[in-house]
C-alpha cells in the first residue's frame, strides 16, 4: 500500500474512534513502531487535532468541535491559482457557477495588496478566446451546454446510459467524454449496434441511465472494441509542404507515420465517415488546406466526388 493511500485510511480509521493507540495502528495496518509514530505525526500537520494521553494505557484521541488551522497560500499559488481560472474562459466548461463562486472566495481571502495583482494580471494576461473588451473573469459569457453538468453527475454513478439525441435514443456505455474544437463530444459503445460512436454534447435533449436488460458487461465491451479491425477507407502520402500544413491543423484523430528519417515523407491512414456530409465537408476542407503536395492512394469516391465539385466551383 502506498504511503498517501495508507495514511488516508489511517485518518478515516481513527476519526471514526474515540480512543487508539499506536500498538493498535501497528496492528490495524501492518507497519512498524516507527512507521506508525511517523504517520500520526504527518496526519497532525494536516489539520488533524489529535490530543496524546500520557501513561500506561495512553493513546490518541480526536479533539472534537474543532477548528482546524487557516489555510494560507503563497504569491505565487495565487497567482497560479488565478491563472488557471483566468485560461478555463470561454471554454464552456461544466461548473462554471462554482468555478465564479470559487474565484469570489479567493478573493476574499487576501489581502487589497494581492487583490490588486490579480486585478492587474486579468487586465494584462489573455488567453485563446478571451475577449479582450470583456475579460471580467466573474462574467459568466460562456456558459456550456444545459446536459453537459447533468451528463457528468449521471455518469460518475453509471457510465451505462440512454442519449436522446435529435429525438433518437442511443443505449450506450460511455468510454470518454472530451471537448474538441471548442464542441463537447462522447465516444460511447453503442450496446445494439456494438460499435463505437460519437455524439456531439450539444445535440443532446436527454440523459437517463441505461436500463439493466440491455447493458454488456465492462469486460465484454473490451473484447468487443478489441476484436474489431480498424476500417481504413483514407490513404494519403505527404510531401515537406503538406507536412507543415498537417502540424498547423489536423482534424483526423490519427498520427503521420513517417517514411524517411528526415520526416519529410509522411502516409496517413484514416476512415471518414461518407454518410456524414459535415464530415466529408471538413474533410475535403482540410485536404484543400493540405495544398498539393499530397498523392491520393485511396478515397471514397463519394470524397473524391465532393473534392472534384470543390474544385471546380473554383474552376480549377
């Protein structure tokens, strides 16, 4: 067990009784004298109040009602603290009311000198997607989408849930929940199709957990994942222009694989989805963004198709 994990439950252990003693520590836990003296020391510079009895059958007790000590930060963990709020706006993210009631607080706690360098740090700091004309970090601009908070409680309970999404209802086991080019998206096992989906968060008009009679077992949807073959209907090679223009901006979820050791070749092997017409767009977007030193291998005709249209709308 590890240190960190073992003193937690120690604290746990002996909140929940009015009397120990060391022997019983060493016991309880399978550690030395030693060990265990250390420990009660670390948990008292916690916060824990623990009062000592002297004596033959002395011990511990938990001192009850309690204070404990203030807590006091440091310039610089203010700063990092403030920073860190100050880079979370106009992301849409869950819990921003607290995320507002938390920053209230801070600034509640120090003192006008640090108040007014923070006030000067918000001023002067701007990260991606800040506006500059409203950097009020107590303005709740960009509040996520409505299911998203709802989305997390749920799943932090079951990760076994039923999506209602564009009036259809998807039961699902929830692999992760991400946010990508500023959209909230869940990759799910869908459970009657068993295969792997995305949704995006905003086209979500219901979340409720998934009823028992149609869920698979953890175990089983890993066998699953892992016994399907990756589709590939993508095959590109990249000269150096195409390179560069691939590490300013890439919407495919798959790394280059080089083919020289200067890194000036590339393949890039990908499925796209070609009944999602936003999908085939974005792709034939990027593709036109990639410039021409690319060789097609292999694509869709239903790409190919929306590529030659592309260009010929430019006359090209």
């Amino acid at each position: 067990m590890k240190k960190v994990e073992r003193i937690n439950i120690i604290m746990r252990y002996i909140n929940n009784r009015a009397h120990f003693t060391i022997t019983e520590i060493m016991r309880e836990f399978s550690i030395s004298r030693s060990t265990a003296i250390r420990d009660i020391r670390e948990i008292e510079s916690l916060g824990m109040p623990l009062v000592a009895e002297v004596g033959r059958d002395g011990g511990y007790f938990v001192m009850r009602n309690s204070v404990l000590p203030v807590v006091h930060f440091t310039d610089n963990e203010l700063k990092a603290l403030f920073i860190a709020f100050m880079a979370t706006r106009n992301q849409q993210l869950p819990y921003l009311k607290s995320r507002q009631s938390l920053t209230e607080k801070l600034l509640g706690l120090i003192s006008e000198n640090q108040q007014d360098d923070l006030f000067l740090l918000n001023q002067i700091l701007l990260f991606e997607g800040t506006n500059p004309y409203n950097p009020d970090l107590l303005d709740l601009s960009d509040l996520p989408h409505s299911m998203l908070e709802k989305l997390i409680q749920l799943l932090l309970a079951d990760r076994y849930l039923s999506i209602t999404v564009n009036e259809k209802v998807y039961s699902i086991y929830l692999l992760h929940l991400y946010r990508e080019k500023s959209v909230w998206l869940i990759e799910g096992f869908d459970l009657e199709e068993e295969q792997k989906r995305i949704y995006p968060v905003d086209h979500l008009t219901d979340v409720i957990p998934c009823p028992a009679k149609t869920r698979l077992s953890r175990k089983k949807i890993l066998e699953k994942l892992g016994n399907q073959k990756e589709i590939i209907n993508l095959e590109l090679e990249l000269g150096p222009k195409a390179i560069a223009q691939f590490k300013k901006y890439h919407p495919v979820k798959v790394p280059l694989s080089y083919t020289n050791p200067y890194q000036t070749a590339a393949r890039l092997r990908s499925f796209t989805d070609v009944n999602n017409p936003e999908e085939v767009a974005e792709l034939v977007n990027w593709l036109l963004f990639l410039g021409d030193d690319v060789k097609i291998k292999r694509m869709p005709d239903e790409i190919l198709a929306a590529l030659q249209a592309r260009l010929g709308l430019y006359g090209l």
